[in-house]
C-alpha cells in the first residue's frame, strides 16, 4: 500500500534506509576490549536487548560513576571528529602560487631576468604578489566565517552521573566531547543526538534523521526489544538513535553505545575525506593557461629565426622577441580573476550571508545549468499542513477534521506529551480549537509503533453517561478496527490510495460511542468502530521557493530533485511549485540501480524527480549529469549528502547543515533558500562574464598585435616598435583592463551560464585577433605612403610613434566594441570601461608628442597622419561591429553563450 501516513503514525519499515555501508563501525568497543558492535547495527544481526547492551557496555540504567567515566574516556578518548584543521594565511598564499594563470606570469618573469629586463621582470612579480594577496585573503576570510559557523553546534549533553557506586544518579551537563561509551543521557525536544545510543525508555519519541537517511517526516522510536530475526537495518531500528539526529518531539533516556570515529556518522565524515573530483572552472584554467604557456614559449624562437632568415639579424632581436611575448600574454589575468571573484565573494557575503570557501567556485556555480537538491527544507518546509477532510464518499466533511482535532488535541493534554507530532501539529493548526474546548477528555491511548494509531476518550456535551472514543491513525490499522463490510472496507482503501498515489500523506479517523465507565481504557477497546472519513496532509511549501524557481528558471537552470522521500510525495511538492514532472520523469532507486553509466547519463537529463535515494544514488546521479556535459551544483546539508557534494562542480550546503556537510561544500549559505542560490548563481555569471569578456578582449587585440609585429619585422629594415614601447604600451593596456573587474555586464550575460571552454575561445581570438591584424597592417601601409620619403631621417621614430598610437586606440575601441554589457550602458553615464579606454586613447594621443616620448623613442606625428589614422580606425570599427553581430547570430542558433 502506498504511503498513508507519517514516519510518526506508520511502521518504520516503510522507509528505505540509505546509510553507511554494512560492516561499518557502528559502536564503540565495549569496555572488555570487543571490537564488535554492541548496538547490533551490523547488517542482518538480530538487535541484542537492553539487558546484552547494558552487560556488553559494563553500565546500568544509573549512569556511569565519575572514576569510570574518567578511566574510559582516557581508553576511547574524546567523543569528537578527526580535527580540520584550516590552513594558515601563509599557507593559502604559497597555494595560490601554483595556480596556471600566476604560472604563466612566472614564466615570462624568468624570461625576462635571463635577458636582464629587470623593468619588465620587476612588473610581473609585483603582479604575482598582488594576485595571491588578494586570493589568500578571500580565502582566509571564507575560513575565519566557516570558525564562527562552527561555533553554532551544541557544546554540552545531559547525562546521569553518580559519586561512587552507591550512590544516587545526578543530572548534570558535560562537555559534549567527554561523553563516553556507557554513559546515560537525557534527550529532550530539540536536543542534538550527540553519540550513537540504544533508547532505555521512551515517550512519544519522534527524530530527524535527514542528516543520515533523507527521509523528511520524523521518524518514531521505542525503547522495546525487537523480536530475534527481525533483519532490520541499522537505521530501521526503532530503539536506536544516532549522533547527527535531532529531537523532534518527546523524550528519552537512552545509552550511548559509540562514540567519536566508531559513530555512524563519523563513518560518513571519513568517507568525505576523499580528494575532490577536478571543478568546470580549474579544468578551463588549466586548459586555456597551457594554450598560452605554449603560444609564449613559441614565439621568441618564431622571431629569432624569422629575422635571422630574412634580415640577418642575430641575438640582437631577443630582448624584442621577449617583449613580443610579453605583449602576448594578458599579464593582469590572474589579478583580475582574482579581484572579480573576490568582490563577488564579498557582495554575496554582505548583502545575502553567502559565503563562498574556494573563490575558484564562485565561477563555478555562475556556470551551473543543473541544479540537484532535496525537497525537505528547500521547495517544502520541514512540517506539513492539511490538504483536505474528506467524507467515506470522498466528498469533503469538515466533521473529519473536527474529529481529527479532537483526538490530537485530547490526546497531547491526556498523554503527557511535551509537544504534538508533525501531523498533529498540522490539524491542530487548521481546526477551530474553541470548539475543542467544549469536550472534557476522559482518557488517551498515545500513539504506538505497533499499533500505528492514537485514540482520545472524551465526553460529549449533552451525552450524559456514554464516551466517545476517536481513534486516528494508519488507514489500515483504522479500517481493520472499524465494522464494516469486506466490500466497504476495500473501497475505503482504494480511495486512500488514490490520495496516497497524489502525493499526499493520509490519516483515517474513526469514533466509537461507549457507555460511561471508570475502569481505564486498553486497546482491545478499539473495535467494532465507526469510520468517520479521511485527512489527507500534504508537505507545506516554503514561502520563497516559487519566486526562487521562476528565477532560476530564467537564468536558465534546470532543477532536479533527489530525494530519500516516497516519489509521489516529490511529485506533489513539484506540481505543487510549478515544477513541470513529465511521465518519464521520475526515477526511483530500484530502477536505478539496474541502470549501466551510459543508461544513466542519457536518462538523468530526462529526469525530474529520483526518489528513495541513498548518497551513493546522489552521487552517481551527479556524477551522470557531468558525464553528460552539465556544470552540476548539489545542495544537501546532511552527512548522506556528502558524496554527492563531493563529487557536484559545486557543493552547496546552508549554515545549519551537519558540520561535515558544511566542510566538504564550497559554497555556505545563511538559510537553505533557493532565493540565495539565485543570487549566488547571477553573482557569479556576473564575475564570470567579467572574466570571459577580458579574456576576448585581451586576448583577440594582442593576438593581432603580434602578427602585426611579425609581419612588419619582416617587411622593415628595422624593428617595429622597441622593446621598451612593446612593453609600455602592454602596460597601459592591461592597466585600463581592470576596469573589467568592476563592469556591469548585458543582462544576457546573467540568463545563461558563462562556461570558459578553451576550444570557443581560441576561435573567437582567432577571428578577431586577424581583424586586429589587418588595421595595423592598414596603418602601416598608411604610414609607407603618407609618412615616409626617401631621405627623410626620421623614419624609425615617425614609425614607432605612429603605431604606438593607433596600437592604443584600437585597443580603446576592442575594449568598447567586444564587451558584452555595452549595451547595458546606454542611457547611463560612462561606465568604467568606457572611462578607462577615454583614457587609453588620450595616453595614445599625448604620449608621443609630450616630454617623456623622446625617452621611449617617440616623437611627434605630423598632422596628415591624424586624417588618415581616422579612416582607419572608422573602417576597423565598422569590421568589428559587423564581426560581432555575425558572432552574437552564431551563437543565438547554437545556443552558445556569447
């Protein structure tokens, strides 16, 4: 049958139990030296009774004496994870040392100091140092936000401790990490599981254990001894809690049977220690940074050899040949990725409590196309509210949920329950309650696993000498209690499942009139009943999830859902969110499981909603979806959501995840809200588009420079350009670039995922760079016909002069033309960029004429020269317009970014 009711009105076998591999440690060795679990949580044992655990551990249901308290906790040694230990400031600069972009940098430095161009080799270290200060400091402060994180865990545990072994049991709270195994604990309403424990006594125990098996409903406890043979898995256990789990309702005493590594949970947290899989973003670096180590190292031997071949020149032309190189490579590369990830970093940590632990992954999660997460706590809150009350005709009868109330009402006040469960929390909080007052509650059966149901024994107003008994529970359990023929009672369990296979969660209430008596109520009274109808509950939706998911869908992710929950519970959340869940897709477990990689990957794009996961599902799952070209972010905030965090281009965890969920992400967020996701994602589109559109732009206009260079070395008798204007004019070009780190992109840029593939850009440089080529050579042939006469004696200086500015000014226009967001600044004032290349033409306009051109070897140009640089640069303009509209053409078919 399907799902009918709660974790905390239904048998726990309903559940599937995603957790650690069997054979796992699961308890601590117990006090005699036996490594064996003492707890029976190895797959397929019989569960030992309390009396076995009690012997096996050398305890009692009085606690621990302090001397063995003491003496056990110097065996086992604290009750804490292995330490993570943060590294240092300096440790984190030496790290981003090794990073490809700062390695390109380090090679053209050591070119230069083997050819004694200390000015040039002095520029690229100050760039290096820069651009691991500002990565070291981004990541240092992620670090110091994820100490304070830290510090939010609970630090203390309430455990029964006596004197001497005479003596009376006290409460009293201790350090977390000087729990032991034996000792007895207290757990109350909202209190942390903090060592794997074997209940001792039980009242209305219900727990969250989405930590470690998914499951979103609270699941129920006992403290009674399973049967021999039963085979239940760990986590089924009903008399078993486990550290990571959380109190949702009731109380109990229970006996810590493992602590520290022998925990289930520090079994998870070992398994995370694994190396991380290879990110969408460092794959880009790696593969574009070698493209120009290779380009650097081929380009002085090109020009040495070329110029030895046709002009005869020597080693004269190394020094040339470096800064030809050098004018190559955009040498502020590491220090504006770096400063667009940080201060994208630091926005999304001040306005949105996002932080970001590996600056590299702020990229990476603006490339996110797919987004895989959990229903509970993401699209649906942790707690349910009432869909509907339904009559025995499948018509709606608000009487149900009068009823209904009743007995969750009665029930909590007559039972002695700290609080009520989910479900009844839920109807109480939709029936009227001052009509509940006018009852006068008599007696209350609480709800039991193996009875699966609760009743309430009241008096009815004006019913002098009867009680009415409202039982609530199970729909089985109810139906098989009420007097009803066969027929009947099978068309009632057909309209539950109808309710059931919607995605609801289903209780059935019945009542009962018996005459008025003192004697207590047992539950051989819950017979010959009268079926009063059907609640049917569903999870409540979280207030910005639909915004968030309209959102995302603009940007152009899709969402995927993997969940440990009922698949028809999942489907509901996604019908209910606008979540569009097609026939094909929804995949469950089993299915999955029979599914070769390659049948994965071709079937997970299809597929909305896979259901009754385990963490190895939620991995491979992620793992299907890179294979299949996607840029994968997960979120999760349980310890079964580690593998898959791992194995996601981006792990995402909230602040309020298992402590190990929160080490092994790479991004933290304040709340778990799809709105902070969406903010993170456009953040870093934003850095990303920043970053994409520097590279363009740098790369296309020093790519043309070079051929330009090339190809006049060639064709002059002398050198193009000195060495020293090379590298001043590379200077001033890659100063105005970091305008780019602070530019406001094209919302376009936003609506699709900025993904650095080496192969695009190579070609889009390629096209671009030869344009560039073509206006210098255009300039030179000016500057051949125009400029120089025979006899003239100034030739190289007019020559030099003239290229330096017409360098400076096409590259002023490269930068306004080529940028994605130069739309965005219509009807605005001059953005950075538009600033910062006013100021790259003026230094090309007034360098050469002013006082320090003679020191660079400029001079002034002739004011013919001025005209003719004007319809050049008129020309170039209209070809990088018309190249660009053919590229944005290009891409809108291809769906390519731009």
């Amino acid at each position: 049958m399907a799902e009918t009711a709660p974790a905390s009105e239904q048998d726990a076998a309903e559940h599937p139990v995603p957790g650690a591999a069997p054979g796992a440690p699961g308890a601590a060795s117990a006090p005699g030296g036996d490594q064996g679990a003492v707890d029976g949580s190895r797959a397929g044992s019989s569960a030992p009774t309390v009396l076995e655990v009690l012997r096996r551990l050398d305890s009692g249901p009085r606690g621990l004496t302090e001397a063995q308290a003491e003496e056990r906790l110097a065996r086992f040694g604290e009750n804490t994870l292995p330490d993570r230990h943060d590294p240092s400031w300096p440790r984190l600069f030496v790290r981003s040392l090794r990073d490809p972009f700062t390695a390109v940098l380090g090679c053209l430095g050591l070119v230069s100091a083997a050819v004694f161009a200390w000015g040039t080799a002095s520029v690229i270290l100050l760039l290096v140092v820069v651009s691991c200060v500002l990565r070291a400091s981004g990541e240092h402060r992620a670090d110091r936000s994820m100490v304070a994180l830290r510090e939010l865990v609970a630090t203390t545990a309430t455990v029964l401790r006596r004197t001497d072994g005479d003596g009376a049991p006290t409460a009293r709270e201790v350090p977390v990490d000087e729990l032991v195994p034996g000792d007895v604990v207290r757990l109350g309403p909202g209190d942390l599981v903090l060592a794997d424990v074997r209940l001792l006594r039980a009242s209305g125990l219900t727990v969250h254990q989405a930590a470690l098996t998914g499951e979103s409903a609270p699941v129920a406890k006992c403290a009674d001894d399973l049967p021999r043979g039963t085979g239940r898995d760990v986590f089924e256990q009903p008399q078993m809690c486990f550290q990571g789990s959380s109190v949702a309702s009731g109380s109990a005493v229970a006996l810590v049977t493992a602590t520290a590594a022998h925990t289930r949970f520090a079994a998870a947290y070992g398994r995370s220690a694994g190396r991380r899989e290879t990110s969408d973003f460092d794959r880009s670096v790696h593969g574009i940074s070698w493209a120009l180590i290779r380009f650097m190292l081929l380009t002085p031997p090109l020009v040495l050899m070329a110029n030895a071949a046709v002009r005869g020149r020597g080693l004269e032309t190394l020094p040339f040949a470096v800064a030809v190189a050098v004018g190559l490579t955009p040498e502020m590369l590491p220090v504006l990725v770096t400063t667009c990830l940080a201060r994208g970093a630091s926005l999304l940590a001040r306005a949105h409590g996002v932080i970001v632990k590996r600056l590299p992954a702020l990229h990476d999660i603006g490339a996110v196309d797919v987004l895989c997460l959990d229903k509970t706590g993401t699209l649906t809150q942790d707690r349910s509210v009432v869909h509907r009350s339904l009559g025995p005709d499948g018509r709606d009868d608000p009487e149900v949920l009068h009823w209904a109330a009743v007995n969750a009402w009665w029930t909590l006040q007559l039972a002695d329950l700290p609080a009520p469960d989910a479900l009844d929390e839920a109807i109480l909080d939709a029936a009227d309650e001052d009509a509940l007052m006018a009852y006068d509650g008599t007696a209350a059966l609480p709800f039991d696993p193996l009875r699966r149901l609760a009743t309430a024994v009241v008096r009815t107003p004006g019913r002098l000498g009867s009680h009415t008994l409202v039982v609530k529970g199970d729909v089985e359990a109810v139906l098989q209690r009420c007097a009803l023929a066969e027929n009947e009672r099978e068309r009632l369990r057909g309209l539950a499942d109808q309710q059931a296979e919607d995605g609801l969660r289903v209780l059935a209430v019945a009542t009962a009139e018996r005459p008025a008596r003192a004697r207590d109520y047992t539950p051989a009274d819950e017979r010959g009943l009268g079926f009063r109808g059907l609640i049917t509950l569903r999870d409540a939706l979280a207030p910005t999830a639909a915004d968030a998911l309209e959102v995302l869908d603009d940007q152009g992710v899709g969402v995927k859902i993997l969940t440990g929950d009922h698949p028809g519970t999942a489907v509901r959340a996604c019908r209910d969110l606008g979540i569009p869940v097609t026939g094909e897709g929804v995949l469950t477990a089993d299915r999955l499981d029979g599914l070769t990689d390659a049948e994965l990957r071709d079937l997970a794009v299809r597929t909305t909603v896979f259901a009754r996961c385990t963490p190895e599902h939620k991995a491979r799952v992620a793992r299907a979806l890179r294979a299949a070209g996607h840029t994968v972010g997960f979120l999760g905030d349980g310890v079964n959501d580690l593998p898959a965090l791992r194995t996601a281009d981006v792990g995402i965890a909230p602040r309020n995840a298992a402590d190990v969920a929160r080490e092994g992400a790479d991004v933290v967020l304040a709340d778990k809200d799809l709105t902070a996701i969406a903010h993170a994602i456009g953040a870093g589109r934003h850095a990303s588009g920043n970053i994409a559109t520097y590279l363009r732009v740098t790369l296309s206009s020093n790519l043309g420079n070079v051929i330009a260079m090339l190809a006049a070395g060639l064709l002059l008798p002398f050198l193009p350009m000195l060495p020293t204007q090379v590298l001043t004019q590379n200077l001033c070009f890659d100063a105005a670039q970091l305008a780019f780190a602070h530019d406001r992109p094209h919302p376009s840029v936003l609506r699709r995922p900025t993904v650095l593939r080496p192969r695009d850009l190579l070609r889009f440089i390629t096209g671009f760079g030869m344009l560039n080529a073509v206006a210098d050579l255009a300039t030179f042939g000016v500057l051949a016909l125009a400029l120089h006469g025979p006899g003239t004696g100034d030739d190289k200086a007019v020559f030099h002069s003239g290229w330096f500015t017409e360098n400076l000014l096409t590259q002023a226009l490269v930068m306004l033309l080529l940028r994605v967001g130069r739309r965005g600044a219509e009807g605005r004032g001059p953005g950075p960029i538009a600033c910062a290349a006013a100021a790259l033409a003026v230094i090309g306009l007034l360098l050469p004429p002013s006082p320090l051109g003679p020191l660079l070897g400029l001079t002034a140009l002739p004011g013919v020269y001025y005209p003719l640089l004007a319809a050049v640069l008129v020309l170039y303009a209209a070809a990088l317009l018309a190249a660009r509209a053919r590229h944005e053409r290009r891409c809108a078919e291809s769906g390519m970014p731009l």
